[in-house]
C-alpha cells in the first residue's frame, strides 16, 4: 500500500475510494429502494468523486473564488456547513450506536417487533432478519410475549403483522406467545397501537423494540415522547446500512425538531 502511494501519489487512491462508496448508495436503486438516504449519499459521493479526479481544475476555481469580495465569506459559510453536518453525523451515529445496544437487563419485558416490507405474502429479508432475531429471544427467553406490529400497504397481500405471525408459527413460535397489531403504517402507530394493546392486556407495559439497529434511535425518541420505557434487540442491516444510517441522520433530525 505504501508503494502504491509513493508510485501513484493519494489522488488514485482517494478517486478509487470514492467511487467505492459511491457503489454502496448506487446499488439500491437496483433493487427498487430509493430514499433520501441513498439520493444523498450518491450526490455526495459523486461530488467527492468528481473533485478527485479534477482537483487541480477545481482548486485553482476555489483559488479564484477565494480572491473575490464576497469570496470568503461564502466559501466560510459553506465550510462551516459541511463542518457542522459532519459533526452532527457522528453525534447522532454514535446515539444510533449505543441505543442499538440497549439490551433488556431480564425477560419481564413485552416484545413488539416493527414491521416492515412483505413481498408476495413472504417477509422481505430486511423484515426476515428482524423476525429472526425475535425468534433468537424468544427461544432464549420463554416467557416472553411479542406484539407483531405492521399494517397491510397497497402493494401487499397480507397484513406486516400476520405475515410476521406465519413466519414465527412456522418456526415453532406458539400462537399464544404472539399478537397481532395490522393498523398502523409508520412507526408511531407501531407504538401507539402496541402500547393501548399491552395495556389492555395488562401485559408489561416496559417494551423491548425488535427492530434494524439503525432505526432503534429513532423508534426510542417516539416511544419517550409517548412515556413508553424501551429496550432494544436489532437485526443486521448488511450491505445496506450505509443507505440507511444515513437515511436515519435526516429522520433523526426530524424527529428531534420537529416531535
């Protein structure tokens, strides 16, 4: 690698690794999923990319724009921009970390698993990974009760919820250990919903959030503002998690301002 460096210098290296990441936010849209979080991620990346390759062109453009009476100052305002978005990109990365961590101390929690895509009445695998780490806790602790949370979408032929339930029973997951919750269509509703149904069954109020690690920060900033105490068990994301977590950095922020 050093040699490589000293034989090509850091601009290959940094137009390669550019254009590598850039591949991470391109991809998705082949797979239909296109979201603020991947549109921004490639615009980015492709900006980043595009200087690499013409550094010296656009150096010697900020050189001239710099040399301007109101050069500076909007080139400062733009630095300090990107600066703050920078900062506040790891601030809410390392929050999404730790409440991804936030496991339950014991079993006297009540499970709600947050739905997500069904593609012909079978879970999609983001919604396939979450139900399989709610089928690892509730193998591990065989008290526990899961509220299935997720409403049926134009595009899909059953309910989040009852697909989930099918998924489970399948493996062995007793009926009577699940819940059906099929209202809701975002993940406030999950919660609203959960929770009048926990309370009317007088089950442990205290929920334990089944859902992708990037998204348990943001399902915790609701359930507080609806008094609700969480824990948190995630499924992997894989090769997606860029698209999301920054995806998530919009949503976040959103939430924090908006409630």
């Amino acid at each position: 690698m050093i040699a490589l460096f000293e034989r090509f210098g850091t601009k290959p290296i940094m137009v390669i690794i550019s254009a590598a990441v850039l591949m991470f936010f391109i991809v998705p849209f082949s797979a239909g999923i296109v979201n603020i979080g991947n549109c921004f991620g490639a615009a980015v990346m492709t900006l980043l990319t595009v200087y690499f390759m013409f550094s010296k062109i656009w150096n010697g453009l900020i050189g001239k724009i710099w040399q301007r009476p109101l050069g500076k100052p909007v080139l400062c305002v733009c630095g300090a921009i990107i600066v703050l978005g920078i900062v506040l990109a790891l601030v809410i990365s390392g929050f999404m970390w730790r409440a991804a961590g936030r496991s339950p101390s014991s079993d006297d929690t009540t499970i709600v698993v947050l739905g997500c895509k069904v593609k012909d009445g079978r879970p999609s695998l983001m919604l396939r990974r979450r139900l399989d780490a709610a089928y690892d806790y509730l193998c591990d602790n065989e008290s526990a009760v899961a509220v299935l949370s997720g409403g049926k979408g134009d595009d899909e032929l059953i309910s989040e919820a009852q697909c989930m339930y099918n998924y489970l029973t399948e493996r062995g997951i007793a009926s009577e250990r699940l819940i059906i919750e099929d209202k809701s269509v975002s993940t406030y509703e999950n919660l609203k919903n959960s929770k009048e149904i926990i309370e009317n069954k007088g089950l442990n109020e205290d929920m334990t959030l089944v859902t992708d690690g990037y998204h348990q920060l943001r399902a915790q900033m609701i359930a507080d503002k609806l008094g609700i105490k969480t824990y948190a068990v995630s499924s992997e994301t894989g090769w997606l998690l860029p698209t999301y977590v920054v995806r998530e950095w919009f949503g976040v922020t959103y939430q924090f301002i908006f409630g």
